[in-house]
C-alpha cells in the first residue's frame, strides 16, 4: 500500500474581476468613518481550510481542485486558489495554484499562509 499522508489544505474563492461584490463595496463605504482612509478596492471571498489524506501533494492539489471546482466555488463567476502545506516538526511547507474556471496555474510564493 503507497505511503499516504496528511496535507492541510486552503482553498480562496474570490469573485472574478468585473464582477459586482456588493459586500465589498459595503465594506469599503464603512471604512472612512472607522478611519481607515488608505483603504481602497475591497473585494471579499471566502477561505476553506481543511485536511486530505493523499499520496504526494500533486493528488492533494488533484483532490482539492475538483473539490474546488465542483462544490465550492461558482467557476463562471469565482477564482479558486489552492494551497496545499504538509506539516514538517511543527513548520509547514506551502505551495499554491490558482485555478480559473478552465485553467490552472502554478504560481510561486504563496505568502507562507498554510
């Protein structure tokens, strides 16, 4: 039996460019009034963090694309980005890819976050 291993994944999902999001724009309204005048071009999303059991990180990344594409984003209106760590003494190893809605690229640096 292959060697099977626990990767932590997060998944963005971000409304496309030239899509209205209307949460953001609310939140962007709100933001002077709190004082946070720097702010500007707002866009909310959603972050879904869980863990998948598989034999390397390319099937973790496999798994979680289709999860992505299927079930957790819209992919005619959303982006996915997919970031996949595997735990290492307590550190975390991270690499990440964006996903479109018939696309996938690799992109290097993901900002650490696991």
């Amino acid at each position: 039996m292959p060697d099977v291993g626990r990767y932590e994944v997060l998944v963005e999902v971000r409304l496309r460019p030239g899509i209205a999001d209307p949460q953001g724009a609310t939140v962007e309204r709100a933001l002077p009034a709190l004082g946070f005048d720097a702010v500007h071009r707002v866009r909310v999303g959603k972050a879904i963090h869980f863990e998948v059991d598989a034999a390397d990180e390319q099937a973790a990344r496999a798994v979680t694309a289709d999860l992505a594409g299927r079930l957790l984003s819209n992919p005619v209106i959303e982006d996915t980005e997919v970031l996949v760590c595997r735990p290492v003494d307590g550190a975390t190893v991270v690499t990440g890819a964006v996903a479109g809605a018939r696309d996938a690229r690799t992109e290097a640096g993901s900002g650490g976050r696991p």
